[in-house]
DNA sequence: TAGAAAAGATAGTAATCAATTACTATCTTA
DNA sequence: TAAGATAGTAATTGATTACTATCTTTTCTA
C-alpha cells in the first residue's frame, strides 16, 4: 500500500524527488535550490536525498531524464495526430508551450544548465534532448517543403533555431509579467507571424 | 596617470569591476561568480571590492546599469542611421546580436536575473531596459505598418516578442554549441524569416 | 612637503552549502 | 516470526560564501 506506508520505496522516492525539483524551479531560480529545501517539500530529511542519489548532480540529471522522456512524448503524439506538416508543426509548437506552461521550472533549468561552463551530466542530457527535438523539427520542415506548403527555398537551420527561439521569448516574457498564463494567450499570434516567414 | 598609479580612483575601480563581471559572466555561470572571482582577476583582494559597493547587489545592479546604457545607445544609433524602418529593425537586430557576441555574459546574466522570485534591483533594472528596448520596437513596428513597409494586419505586440525571442533563440545555439560567433553567422538567415512573417 | 584622506591588504566572522556519519524505524520474505 | 534488507533520522563535517574590523600604503592637497 502507498497510502499506508511512511517509507517509499527507492524508486518511488526517486521519482517524487524528480518531481519536487520541477515543482520547485517553477518558484525559485533553479540554481539556488538546494538539497534541504527539496527534501523539505518532500517532508524528508535532507540526508536522505543521499541514500537514493549519489550526489546532487545526479538528482539534476534525473531531473533532465524525466523532462526530456516527458517532452519528446507529448511532441511526438502532438506530430503524429496530424497529416500535414504545418499542421504538425503548429501541434508541436502548442504542445510544447503547453508542456512549459504546466512545468515552468523546465526552460529555466535547461537554460540554467546550458550556461555552465565545465559540460556536466545534465548539461549532455540537455544537449541530447535538444538534438532530438530538432531532429524532429527538421524533418518537419524539409516534408513541408517538399510537400509545398512551405516556401521552397526555406532554409530549414534557420527555420528550427527561430522556432525555438521563439518558445524562448514567451518563456522570457512570462518571467518579465510574473505571469505563466500569459504564455499560453500570447502563443497563437506569435505563431500566426513565424508561419507566415516559412510558408509557400 | 593612470600607469604609473598603483590605486586607481574609487569611479575608476567601480568602471573596472562591472567590466570585470561583464567579461566573467562571458566565460562562466553568472549566478556562480562570487566577489572572491572578481576581485582575483581585478588583481585586488575581496574586500577591497567593499570599498566600493555596499554588497554584491549593488554590484550586480551597476552591471545591469552598464548593459543598459550601452546597448540602448547601440541601438538607437543604428536606428538613426536608418531612414526606412524595415531597414532600421535590420539594423538594430544587427546591433543587438554585435553586442551580445562582444559580451556574451549579457544575455545569461539578464535571463538570470529575472529568473530570481524576489524583485531585487538588478532584477527592476533589467525589466527597466527592456521596457525601453520594447519601446523603441514597437515605434519601429507601428512605425513600418503605416508606412506600408510591413504587413498592415500585423500584431505589434506579437511581432516585438518574436523580435526579442529570435535573439535569445540564436543565444542559446551558441550556448548549445559553445561558439558565440555562431550567432553573427546564423543572424542574417534567421532574420530573413523574421522579415518575410512580418512585412506587407 | 607634511599630513589628511582615500585605497587596499590582512585576517578574520557567521551563515550556508553538499555530503557523510552512526544510528533507528520499517518493510519483506524465507 | 525471525532475520536481513531497505528507508529514513539527527547530528556533524569541511568547504565556501558574502561581508567586516583593523591595520598599512598610496595619493592628493594645502
């Protein structure tokens, strides 16, 4: 029984620590919590981090596991609902503002992780994931101008960073506003624009 | 004289420390460079560094003062050089990305600062400056809609957040490959679909 | 050029951090 | 149900942090 038991197992408790550290960059900045503020919300002692974890680096890198296997997933359903590829790449783009709006700690801590020097654990997580997503971008965009419903002479590299790009600038505006919801309103006309740059 | 002087003047050593931290947050995580850092590569003990600011905020907040000043002004000349306002948000795109690649800790130390919870002033100072940015954009983009230049059912406020998201999704490529100059090379071909989404 | 004022050095402080220790509570299973 | 395995606690560690008190050197000025 869960409910029942005071201990979880280990990899339960692994599982809620990952998920408090979300929770928790979504309030704070990311690289100022600590060990003892997550297993506070955990109602944990901070020790006991420890006996799951070998240090707090490999909590970050669970940590980008879980958001990486969580957003290539919903990217890849948003994708395979549609047939054409604007359609999809509309999909992707609200399927990934989507994600971020529910766990606004995530572009915080990817960007966090990016911006250090030495590359770390999480850090080569993140750069994976992002070679996955675009990946999955680039493929998108090269169907949609063979298919032509986008502008034959596209260039696909420039395509991928500016739409990455710009989830990142709804991500930085919901910082300035204090106001993650804003993303969510802001995200169709700011598509509208970047569709009309790439269609045929 | 300023070479035969062992000391420099308290003005002078508070314009050397803030470009010291410009130039740190270029080469490792902002929210890691501690006074320890700074006063080390200014050739000058800890505490001297109290001398002359009250405490590491006040630090950061004359950094934020700096990059506003500075960038601001880079970008209004370029916008002055420029008659037609297409051609000026060409230009003043080019400016900001010359100036983040001349100081690549800017854009990490601002991302940085607003991701903290609490309104500090380095954090007031940020939002201050991209208020004024926003500003001067949105002249631009109001200005080019009249004008016939850009599209006339164009979303200003949309078009002003892509603008900005473009330059931080070319900041975080060069993050991902730990090159800035990759950025002044992907610019002109990520600001061709910036354009072709927004013009008439 | 004396000496006051400014700038910097030296040597600390208290607080906080990740990590480790010795120990206890709880669960599982043979 | 006894015994081993697992999960968690409480206290402490050494390192690092921003910041400060006191002393020395440099620089400016009257």
């Amino acid at each position: 029984m869960k409910t029942t038991s005071k201990n979880l197992r280990a990899d339960e408790r692994r599982e809620v620590t990952v998920e408090t550290v979300v929770e928790l960059a979504g309030e704070q900045n990311p690289s100022e919590i600590t060990t003892a503020a997550i297993a506070k919300r955990m109602g944990v002692t901070q020790g006991a981090l420890f006996r799951h974890f070998p240090n707090k680096e490999a909590i970050l890198s669970s940590v980008m596991e879980w958001v990486s296997k969580r957003l290539l997933a919903r990217i890849d359903k948003a994708i395979n609902k549609n047939s054409s590829p604007l359609a999809a790449l509309e999909a992707m783009f609200m399927a990934h503002v989507d994600f971020v709006c529910k766990h606004p700690g995530v572009p915080r801590m990817l960007f966090g992780e990016l911006q250090g020097a030495k590359d770390s654990a999480p850090k080569r997580m993140v750069q994976l994931m992002i070679e996955g997503y675009s990946f999955k971008l680039k493929a998108l965009l090269e169907e949609g101008v063979a298919n032509g419903e986008l502008n034959p002479e596209l260039d696909t590299q420039s395509a991928a960073l500016l739409f990455i790009g710009t989830v990142q600038g709804l991500v930085m505006q919901s910082l300035l506003a204090g106001d993650v919801k804003k993303m969510r309103k802001d995200a169709p006309g700011v598509f509208a624009i970047y569709q009309r740059g790439i269609r045929g």
